[in-house]
C-alpha cells in the first residue's frame, strides 16, 4: 500500500471514529421518543357505584382542565384522554413532550407552581367563590411527582374538589386531573396517589 493510500486509509478509519464517538456523545434529548402511553380505565381511583369509561386519545387540551392551569399550556403540542362515570365524577390525563430534559423540568415546575397559587387565583377571580388548597407530597417515581388538591365552593352552595398532579419523565410531563362534587375529606388520595405512580411509570 503506498504512503498516500494507507494515509487516506488512516483518515478514513479516523473519520469513522470521530462519527461514532459523536453519536455515543450526542444527548440523549436529541434521540427520538416512542409516543407515551396513557392510562386506562382500571388505573383510575375506584368509584364505589359506577365504572370508568375511558375516552380516546386527542390532541389538545381538555376543556375540563383548571382554568390556573390552561394559561399555562398553550403553545405546547399536547394529548390526553379524558374519562368518565355515570355520575358527578370525571377525571383527565395530559401529556407534553418537549425539547430537552431542561424545558420538561422548568414546565413541570411552573405547572405546580400554578397549582399551589390556584385556590388564590380562584377567590381573587371571583370573590364570592371560596377556595381551598392542599398539598400531598410528592412521589418517588421517575423524575418525580407532585400531587395537589384544590376545594371550591360557590355563593351558591356548589362544591368540588380535585385532585391533581404533575410528573416527569425525561423530556415528558403528564398531567393527571380527577374531580367531583365533594370535599377534601372525601377525596380519594391514596388511589389518586397510586394511579399517578402508574401514569407516571407507564409513560415509557
């Protein structure tokens, strides 16, 4: 092999090297993502009288989400799946991929933060409204999850409750919402709890 062929060899094989480092160097944010799952009917807090029915799959946001929320998500290509019993009790799931593990992180953040100042938000909108907040911790799973509760009575005597959580996994934030007539005291948080562990785990 002459000198100039075995050096273009050389440059070949070094070529090749830099290529491959540079894609076992590259971000795992810049891989591609498989869709995440949601959950199913079953997952959800059990409701003593009726059954989960699960909607399909839709782009968007649900019309039923908290309005401290909705500012917040515009602008983001999101999915959810709503569901439903046959009585006062309904409940959302959300999901938002974004850019990089960073911007999932900073959204989830601004995402509680909108929760925790909601029940404010709510009585300054309507002062003959009052609203209750409550926080419940957060959960060990993936990058995490935050889960909140929030009670609303009306001038009128209407009353509800939701519970509500925020989790992260990689560059995906989901977003469980479930609600009813009701009070705190009746709020099912452990199963809430639960359902959002497995959303959460479920996501990948």
């Amino acid at each position: 092999m002459s000198m100039r062929t075995r050096a273009g060899a050389l440059l070949a094989v070094a070529a090749t090297g830099l290529a491959l480092g540079a894609t076992l160097a590259a971000p795992a944010d810049a891989a591609p993502q498989a869709a995440p799952k949601f959950l199913s009917a079953a997952q959800l807090p059990p409701h003593p009288s009726s059954t989960w029915k699960a909607g399909k799959v839709t782009d968007g946001v649900p019309d039923e989400f908290l309005g401290c929320l909705r500012e917040t998500l515009p602008g983001y290509d999101s999915r959810y799946r709503p569901f439903t019993t046959d009585l006062e009790t309904n409940a959302q799931q959300l999901t938002i991929v974004v850019g990089s593990t960073a911007k999932a992180k900073a959204l989830a953040d601004r995402l509680n933060k909108e929760m925790r100042e909601c029940a404010a938000r709510v009585e300054e909108a309507d002062p003959e409204t009052d609203a209750t907040y409550k926080s419940y911790g957060t959960l060990p799973v993936e990058e995490g999850a935050r889960v909140h509760g929030l009670h609303t009575v009306t001038s009128w005597g209407a009353s509800d409750v939701h519970l509500l959580s925020v989790g992260r996994d990689g560059r995906t934030v989901t977003v469980v919402q479930w609600g009813q007539m009701g009070d705190l005291a009746h709020a099912p948080v452990k199963a809430f709890k639960k359902t959002t562990t497995t959303a959460v785990d479920k996501l990948y």
